[in-house]
C-alpha cells in the first residue's frame, strides 16, 4: 500500500510564497507582511476595467477601486488628512442679495456638498433649515438679460439698464454690453464690448445698482434710444463671459438676510 505524502487530497489547493488557493475558491496570503497592489497615474488606468478592481493611484496618492462602472477613491477616515471641517464665511447680508458663494469645502475630491443638507449654513448665529430656508445652485452668474435702456435724456447721458436681476452687482462694479442695439448701429453703449478687462474703455462702472435696475456711466446722450433693442441685450462682469458670479456652487436663500448679518458654512461634518 503507498502512503499518501500530501497534506491535502485535494488537488486545488496550491502553495508558493505564502499564497495558497483553497478548495472554496479563497485566494490566502500566509504572510505577517505587506501585499503590493499595481499602482499608477489616473492617466494609466486600464482601457478595459473590471468590477472589483483595485489599484493605487499615484496622481491622487490613494487607493482607488473600479465599482458601479466607474473608479472610486478609498477615503482615509481621519478628518485631517483629506476633508478637514471647516467654516467658511462667505459674506454679509445687505437686505438684496439672496446668493452666496462659490462654496469650497477644502476637500479636493468633493469641493462642493452633493446636497443642501449634507453642509450647515448659518446666518450670523442663526441656522438655516435646508430647501426651506435655502438652496444649492450651481454656477448662477449668467449675463444679465437687458429688458429695457432708457432714461438717456440728453442731459446726462446715463443710461438706466432694467434688467430681470441685479443680484451679485454692486457700486463700483465693472460691466461690459452685448447685443444692444440693431446691426450697424453705433451709439457708444455699444462699445462695451464683452471680454474687456478693469483696464479697458470698454468696460464701465455701475454707479447706482438695486434689484432689478443698474445705471451705468457712460455718455449716451448723442445716442438714438430707437437703436436699442429690448430682451437682446446682455449685461457681463468686465473681462467675464459668466455674469457677476464665478462659477461654481452657491447657497441661494429664500428671502435676503438682514444687513450686516454674517453667512457662514460649515463643511465636511458628513464625511
């Protein structure tokens, strides 16, 4: 009779530098060591990915894995390595403007909150209830439709821009024009053109501004009202083709704080 030598009939069962595979399909490491994954730029990731892949990723100097179709980061879960909490204040309330913002959380992977309720917004000490006493919008500088131009009288020459809102404008703020009067026209409002910058003649100041009206400085008075035409007009920030605000995630109230009121955030306590 022949002795049987192995440990293990079962064939499957193979050993080779601490790593064995069993009869069940596990894959063990026999090793009080370390295991050395691949790892590279984001730029080197496989063309082809597989669910359940795992690599680490040297552009972002952590482990990544590819799930749901997609690569995902594996977080660090000690706050002060990747999402510190913090506060940002973002301004004062003047009693007008209802948005606030770009919000910036610190953390360079998630910027900005997935939702209104996953950031704490207070106003001076006050805390304000998600959707119902705010929301988050994403980048809201558009140009500022131009509805109407008119108070040019002759005298003053000051043009009066009535436009849907003046949110994000202030005294002092630099503007440029778009489209605002007929083809061929050129009557001096039109020589803001878009893309001037704080040093241009083409960009002018605001000198009155509430809700829904900007007067801006520029002689007009040698120019036709009949060549502007209303709803086609566009009101920029100088040297931005986004409006009054940068882009990015805003907080937007329902209703304006109060003057002198401090909003502030607090970021990162979901993660």
């Amino acid at each position: 009779m022949r002795l049987l030598k192995a440990q293990n009939t079962n064939l499957r069962n193979i050993y080779g530098a601490g790593i064995r595979y069993d009869v069940n399909g596990q894959v063990i490491i026999d090793s009080s060591n370390t295991l050395i994954v691949p790892k590279g730029t984001t730029a080197e990731r496989p063309a082809t990915s597989i669910p359940g892949s795992l690599r680490y990723n040297t552009t972002d100097n952590r482990f990544e894995l590819y799930e749901a179709g997609s690569w995902h980061g594996v977080r660090n879960t000690s706050p002060s390595t990747t999402a510190p909490v913090n506060v940002q204040t973002l301004a004062f309330g003047d009693q007008s403007e209802t948005i606030f913002g770009p919000l910036d959380s610190g953390d360079p992977f998630f910027p900005v909150p997935a939702a209104a309720q996953n950031v704490l917004v207070f106003v001076e000490n006050v805390y304000q209830i998600p959707v119902t006493n705010y929301t988050l919008v994403q980048n809201p500088g558009g140009p500022y439709i131009i509805v109407s131009i008119d108070s040019i009288d002759g005298t003053t020459g000051y043009p009066t821009v009535t436009t849907a809102t003046a949110h994000g404008l202030t005294n002092d703020s630099l503007v440029a024009a778009s489209g605002v009067e007929l083809p061929g026209d050129s009557d001096p409002l039109e020589n803001l053109n878009i893309g001037d910058d704080s040093s241009s003649p083409g960009s002018v100041a605001v000198t009155v501004v509430n809700t829904t009206q900007v007067t801006i400085h520029v002689d007009c008075s040698t120019g036709v009202i009949g060549n502007y035409v209303a709803n086609s007009g566009k009101l920029y920030k100088a040297g931005s083709s986004t409006g009054a605000y940068l882009p990015g995630t805003y907080i937007q109230f329902n209703s304006a704080p109060d003057l002198d009121k401090p909003i502030s955030v607090i970021h990162n306590l979901d993660k």
